[in-house]
C-alpha cells in the first residue's frame, strides 16, 4: 500500500485549499493511506474526513522545537512513499529532508529543496494561476496523469445537524473579519451594507472566537431604521471550522473577504461573494464555487496590490481599496441569486 504525507503548516485558509491533493491523489490511489502534518488548532478541519488516515499535529506555541523533533520522529517512523511538501520554510524542508521517504517532492523555494528528491518551481504571481493549481504541480512530479481536484470538506452530519436551527429560513452569511486589515472590507462599509440591504431572510456573522467583539460593534451599529434589524445574528466564536462551512452550504450567498471562509466556501461549493480590497484574485486565491463573485473597487489605484498579503495599516493611509467599493456591488449578486 502506497502511504503519502501531506505538509501544510501554514494558516487555515491555505490547510483548507491544501485538501484539493488530497481529493487528487485519492482519486489516483483509492488504497492509499494519506497523512497531514498541520499546526496545533486546524486538525478539527479533518474530523471525519474519509480520506485522511492520520493527522499529525505541530504545536508551534509551546516547545516549538521540541514538538518538531516529534513530527520529524513520527514522520520518519511511517517511511512514506512520499512526503509532499506544500510549505515554503525551513522547518518544513527539514522534515521532508529527513523524512525517510522514498520521493521528497517541495517547491524550490524551500531553503532546503537541495535536498528534495523532486523539486518543483514555484510560480509566486501567474495571471489566471489558482494556488491550487500551484500545489498540483507538486503530485504531478509523481505522476504527471494526476487529475486535478477542487478543495473538498467533509462536514460530519453532528455538524449539519448543528446548523440546522439557523436555516430555517432563507439567509445570508457574512465574515467581517481578516488577520490582516487590509484584507478586510471597511467596518463602515459593512455597516452601510446591513443598513440599506434588501432581504427578507436572515443575516449570520461568522468567524472566530477573536472575531466576536467586531461582530458585536456591526451588530450595534445597525440603525433602528434598517429593515434588516433584528435579523442579524452574530455567530463569531459559536461554530466550529466545519459547522461554519455547512451553514456556508445552506446560505443564499457568503460575503467573504480574502480570507479562510472564502475557502470554505470553495471546498463546499457554497454560492460566495468574495471582496478583495488590498490584494487581487490574480495572485492566486480567488474563489472556486460554481456560483461565485468577485468584488474590487472600480478605481484604477496605483497602489492596489500593495502586497501579496495583507498589512496591518494601509501604507498610504486612505485604504481606497476598500473604502472605494460601492454597495450596488454587494448587492448585485444578491439580485442574481434571487432570480436563479
């Protein structure tokens, strides 16, 4: 039996996109066991997945280096056929080195790739060029018939069973927040947003324990006159990543910003409307649901990108970005679900 270990140590958003290898060599190795080496906090996004055999976790914040030595002990311990390293770090690179695996495939960016088995350049910014297309390319060293798939989760049925209290109705989700703020779409702007929005159903803020406190301040920033009010509900910190992903799968549309629930919404096929403010689809992470939209500020800026993330302030301290971005662009897609 052909054992694969996948490494992706980076941020929920990317281990989410990381899931369409996954699906791909699946789909070539039915028998095979596939393993995933992802920091402490994103293992929950494997939770009944039906095609993961283990999940190897890195706990980062404490004993940093002595929790790497374990992973690399665990990792060598299985002797893989290949370790198929997703990650651009040292880190990483040292585990696929070491790793005792018959193919040690990575990107050439890696600072260790010299020691790579198969060593795979890696294309930062390519018109058109998805990150998951990057990825593959990865498998395809291996085997260059591999079929590209798109990000899957597997939402357990406790999951949906969960979510089932909030759909009853029609409604739309909305996660407001970003780890970087240049990603996010203006707080006023989603004030303005809530306030004039034309829906009949339901309005869920969705994200993280730490995103609560911006769902409350939007939820109290409704004006009393809003049709919408008393009909938002703020969901940040209340669902777990896959819960937050089956309620995405029921919603008549996801307003998203660049960030992990625009993947979740790719890897259940949910209808989303995806606001870039700072970077651009270009670079890689746009969205990947059948029925999906993309929103940008409709003005030439000479800044926008100002980087391939995000920042923590705006470097010309206007964020035209995203204050620039006009409602009839959030709603438009709105009007177009409605009429499918």
């Amino acid at each position: 039996m052909q054992k694969f270990c996948i490494i992706q140590t980076a941020f929920i958003g990317d281990v989410v996109l990381s899931t369409s290898i996954i699906a791909s060599l699946h789909l070539q190795y039915p028998a095979a066991q596939i393993d995933i080496v992802v920091r402490k906090g994103n293992e929950t996004l494997f939770t009944g997945h039906p095609y993961i055999h283990e999940v190897i976790i890195w706990d980062k914040k404490q004993n940093k280096y002595l929790n790497w030595l374990k992973v690399l002990k665990q990792i060598r311990l299985q002797q893989y056929h290949s370790v198929i390293n997703i990650q651009r770090f040292a880190a990483t690179g040292l585990w696929t080195a070491f790793s005792n695996a018959t193919n040690k495939i990575g990107f050439d960016k890696n600072p260790f790739s010299f020691l790579f088995t198969h060593k795979v350049k890696h294309e930062t910014i390519q018109e058109g060029l998805h990150e998951i297309h990057k990825n593959h390319t990865l498998i395809q060293a291996i085997n260059p018939a591999m079929v590209l798939c798109h990000p899957q989760l597997y939402p357990a049925p406790s999951d949906i069973e969960k979510v089932k209290q909030f759909q009853l109705q029609p409604y739309i989700c909305i996660a407001p927040a970003s780890v970087w703020f240049t990603k996010r779409f203006p707080f006023d702007q989603w004030v303005r947003f809530l306030n004039d929005l034309d829906f009949e159903g339901m309005v869920y803020i969705i994200g993280g324990p730490g995103d609560k406190e911006l769902g409350d301040q939007i939820l109290d920033s409704i004006t009393t006159q809003a049709s919408i009010k008393g009909r938002v509900v703020n969901l940040a910190g209340q669902l777990s990543y896959l819960c937050s992903a089956a309620l995405q799968a029921g919603a008549v549309l996801s307003y998203v910003n660049d960030s992990a629930p625009l993947h979740f919404a790719s890897a259940v096929n949910a209808p989303v409307v995806a606001i870039f403010c700072s970077t651009i689809p270009a670079f890689g992470f746009g969205p990947l649901s059948d029925k999906s939209f993309i929103v940008e500020t409709k003005q030439k800026l000479s800044c926008k990108p100002c980087g391939i993330h995000g920042r923590k302030v705006c470097p010309m301290n206007h964020f035209n970005c995203g204050n620039s971005i006009q409602m009839e662009q959030l709603y438009a897609p709105l009007v177009q679900m409605k009429q499918h």
